[in-house]
C-alpha cells in the first residue's frame, strides 16, 4: 500500500474516531441535562439510552483505533525509516484504546448509577 494511501486512511479512520467520541460525550452531555431537568420519571428509558451511547463509545471508537493501530503496523521499510514513520511507530495504540474505552465505560457508568439511584 502507497504511503499516502495509507495516510489518507489513516487521517479519515481518526477522524472518525473523533466523530464517534464527540458524538458520545454530546450524548452523555444530553442525558446528564435530562437527568438533573427531569425528576427520575423517565429512568428506563434514560438507562437504556447511557447504556447504547456507551456500548457506541466503547465498540465504535476500539474499531477505530483498531483500524489505525493495523495500519501502523502495515509501514513499509522506507517509511518506518523516516522521523514521522519512527513517530507513529512508537505510540502505543493499545493504552488509548484501552484508555478510551475505559472512559467512556466509566461515564456511562457514573450516569447508569445516577439514574437508578
């Protein structure tokens, strides 16, 4: 695979990690404002909806990252040689996978106790 084939792929995977992670924070960001606007009348549908924002955060976002972290691996020799190459090569994927997703569990934690407590 071309160099910029793969960094265009890579720029859009990310990008659609970003969209994923804003469009779970703005829905978290949702839910909290029904929570503390409503008086726990709606408290069914309020967990089923943290519950499928975080498994979109959690899933959507890990195939994301999964996605770049293969193509980094997929560097070919004169690539990997060069200061961006060694760059991209040296970070560590799996801690911001698991990073991310143990964030994004932990909010929708915090906001699946609010409303059943």
């Amino acid at each position: 695979m071309d160099f910029e084939i793969r960094n265009s792929i890579s720029m859009a995977r990310l990008d659609h990690y970003y969209g994923i992670m804003r469009t779970c924070i703005l829905g978290f960001a949702a839910i909290a404002a029904i929570i503390v606007f409503s008086d726990g009348a709606y408290s069914a549908p309020l967990a089923m909806l943290v519950i499928a924002n975080t498994a979109f955060g959690i899933l959507a976002g890990n195939t994301a990252i999964t996605d770049v972290a293969n193509l980094i691996k997929d560097l070919d020799d004169e690539s990997a040689k060069t200061h961006f190459g060694a760059g991209i090569a040296e970070r560590n994927m799996t801690v911001l996978r698991l990073a991310s997703a143990g964030l994004v569990g932990l909010t929708g934690l915090a906001a699946l106790a609010t409303i059943l407590v």
